[in-house]
C-alpha cells in the first residue's frame, strides 16, 4: 500500500491517493483531479474509488468529474443524502482493493454525516483517515451544519456527538494507527491544528486535549470556545458538495476575458487580486482589492468571505497569463460560476487612492478614527490602539454604519493583506471622509 498525501496549501487541505497494484482510491479529492491523474499515469494505475468522508464546507470536492471521468465509484454515508451517483459505505460496510480492506468508521462531530476510513493489509501498520473529526493537536469544529447540508445538526448537539466519537470509536485501534486527517494549521475547520500533517493514534492520544479526561460539559464548553469566524461560503459549499460540482474545465473556460480596459461594462462588484500598490495606484470604481499574489495570499478564504455566495462579481488580475491559476484558485470554493467578466486594466480614467501621513498620524492618533478589522479574539490578546473601533473584516460589509465619519478613517489588521481589503470596502462605500490604510506600518506600533 502506497499513500500519497497532496496538499493545497491556502486552504489548509490534504486530500489522498491510495496505491495498491494498479488501483487507486482517493479520499476527499480536491475541485482540481489533474494532480490525481498524474500520480495515476505515473504507476500505470487506474482510480477505481472515491471516498468522501462529509460534505466539505470550505472547500468543493472534486468527486463527481473523477467519477465521469473514471467510472470510478463514490462511497460516503447514506446520511448525506447525495444527489450524485454514489454507493453508501457506512459503518460495517468494507470495500477489498487488491490488497487494501478499506472499513467505515461513523464518526459524527464535525457534522452527523461524517465517517473515517481505515485502511488496512495484512502488512502494513493501519491508517485511518479522519476527514474533519480528529485533527492533529485538535478536533473538527462542530458548528458549520446549522443552516446547511441536507442533514442539520445545532453545534451542542454535534459537539456532545464528538464526545463520544472521540471516547469510544477509536479505541479498537492500536496506538501506532497512522492518522490522516483532511486539514492542518491554517484552515478555519478547527482552531489549534498542528502544522505536522499526520501523526499517529498513540501521539493523539496523549497529546491532543479531546483524549484527555475531560467529563462531557467541560469537552463541550473547551470545543465550542473561541471558534474562528465561519465565512460565508461554507454553507454553499456544504451543498454544492453534496449535489456534485461541475467540471471545473468547462466552467472556467466559458467566463469572457478582456484586457485594458477603462470601465466595467454591468454594475456589479469589482473584485481586484492586483498587489494593493498597484491598487492604490489606479483602480476601477466599485471595487474591493482581495490580493491574490501567492500561496499566502489567501484568497480563497477571503473571497467567499466578503463576497456573497449569490452574488455577482467581476474580476480583475493583473496580467492575462495569472488568469488561469487564479480562476482555479477561485474554483475550489465553488465561485467561479459568480464571476461576470476577467479583465485587465489599462492606465486611464483610474480611481487614485491617497497615502497615509504617517508621522502625523503617529503623532496625532486622535485625529483620526481607528479601524481595527482583526478577529475578536486577535484583539483580546492584544489591543493596538486603546480607542480603536473593532469590526471583523468577514463582518465589515454589513457593519459599515457603525463606523463615525467626522474624522479621516484608517484601518489596520495584523500585517497588512487584510487591512488592504478593508481599505477598499470603505473606500468603495464611504465618499464624505478620507479613507487610509496603515498597512504594514502596524509593525511599528507592536
């Protein structure tokens, strides 16, 4: 048994490939199967399974193109209730694949239809794939499946479910059982994932604080502590997971692209992935700057955190050849189908933003009022500026007017990427007053 592990690092997921003879199976697939298609031509294999072990809400999984592509079969609970072509694979059902006994664990928690896939041979140590209920160092969230997904759960129910998912579903296993699990740090399904992207049962067991000996109220009240902020996409995803995405191809293939131009052509929101100078520089009205420059710009999160799953936008990037990866990138969350238009800018009749006086600025803080768009529990650990007014960025949109305008506003985050989005929306909707961006000069009030 061979595993591949892939990961896609702005979202935090690992996704799997599971090689034995010439057969594959991958668990819960990313929207992209071309990285899946590689390792198969590069054994001479075929993909013969796909396991999802829950309808995934941060990401949209990539099971139903395999599947046409493939005639490969899609196992998941029949608690889904997926509309897509599918064959339930529930606790005590097991698949053989050449060498590989692939069992069912219904390990609800992280939402009620959830399972775990141990895989096993008859010589090699066994691995357990965990999708979002046991993390490395944490376990899944349980408070996404309220308002979405075909089976709804309210979080102290799922919460009291992970209970007893964690003190009594795994005990069968040995301590050396390899653990897989679908995220690591970074992704908003957990809130203190290691950055190792496995472990083992053993490892877990004395180092994760859901094995502890904890009754049941104080493992509720531990998990549903101080949970990150939930975007808005996540219930959208939910069911475009469970009714199947389309071929990402096609659907990328069919937006219209236009370069250099001076105005957009509709009404609708201007989403810029441009570098925030270039932003500031020139830009089209109407528009949010949402930096998509790199890996660690994390657009995918942001996007479908601000912008609306039913709402249209346009799309601008920074030169025609990016278009491409960055519609992909987009595509994971499900959001292309949003997008109106791609263009390019040219160099007139561009909105021109103002830069920040930073030394009066520090001198004189009071002139001004101070935005801080961090998360809440950001600034509880630490307040920057003592009469900052504090309104998440995920939050901002709706929020705009609580936000005094007798004064210059200027806005600030941790480092700089999210307060350049914030920068935008109040440039966007706010003319009366003068908007800046203290970017990463917060550096220095650290």
């Amino acid at each position: 048994m061979i595993i591949k592990q892939f990961q896609d690092k702005p979202l935090a997921h690992y996704s799997y490939a599971i090689l034995s003879n010439k057969s594959i199976a991958l668990i819960d697939p990313s929207r992209d199967p071309k990285p899946y298609y590689y390792f198969a031509d590069e054994h001479n294999a075929h993909i013969v399974a796909i396991f999802e072990t829950h309808p995934h809400a941060d990401f949209v999984s990539g099971h139903l193109q395999v599947h046409k592509e493939t005639k490969a079969t899609i196992y998941c609970s029949k608690l889904i209730g997926a509309d897509y072509p599918h064959e339930s694979f529930d606790e005590g059902d097991v698949l053989t694949m050449d060498e590989v006994r692939f069992s069912a664990l219904h390990t609800p928690g992280h939402s009620p239809d959830s399972i775990s896939v141990l895989a096993e041979t008859d010589k090699d140590t066994p691995v357990l794939f965990t999708g979002d209920t046991l993390f490395v160092g944490d376990v899944g969230r349980p408070d996404l499946r309220e308002k979405a997904g075909n089976k709804k759960a309210k979080r102290k129910e799922l919460a009291q479910a992970m209970f007893s998912t964690i003190n009594n579903k795994f005990n069968h296993l040995p301590d050396e059982t390899i653990i897989y699990p679908a995220h690591g740090a970074g992704s908003l399904c957990g809130k203190n994932m290691s950055s190792d992207s496995s472990s083992t049962l053993g490892k877990e067991r004395t180092q994760n604080w859901a094995f502890k000996k904890l009754t049941e109220q104080e493992f509720i009240d531990h998990l549903l502590a101080e949970q990150p902020f939930i975007p808005s996409y996540f219930g959208y995803d939910v069911d475009l997971n469970k009714q199947g995405a389309k071929n990402i191809e096609k659907e990328i293939y069919n937006i219209p692209f236009h370069m250099n131009v001076s105005r957009c052509e509709n009404q609708h929101l201007v989403i810029d992935t441009r570098d925030e100078e270039e932003f500031k520089n020139g830009h089209l009205s109407n528009s949010i700057n949402i930096m998509a420059r790199n890996e660690d710009d994390k657009i995918e999160t942001w996007l479908g955190a601000i912008v609306q799953p039913n709402e249209k936008f346009n799309l601008i990037v920074d030169k025609a050849t990016n278009r491409q990866e960055i519609l992909n990138r987009i595509a994971k969350i499900g959001y292309e189908s949003h997008i109106q238009t791609i263009m390019t800018l040219g160099s007139f009749n561009m909105i021109v933003s103002s830069p920040l006086e930073f030394e009066h600025f520090k001198n004189n803080t009071d002139d001004y009022t101070i935005l801080d768009i961090r998360n809440k529990s950001e600034v509880e650990q630490n307040k920057v500026f003592d009469k900052a007014l504090n309104i998440p960025l995920n939050d901002l949109r709706d929020n705009l007017d609580q936000i005094p305008v007798d004064k210059p506003i200027v806005v600030h985050c941790a480092g700089g990427y999210r307060s350049a989005v914030g920068f935008s929306i109040l440039s966007k909707n706010i003319q009366e007053t003068k908007i800046f961006d203290l970017s990463e000069k917060i550096k220095e009030f650290k």
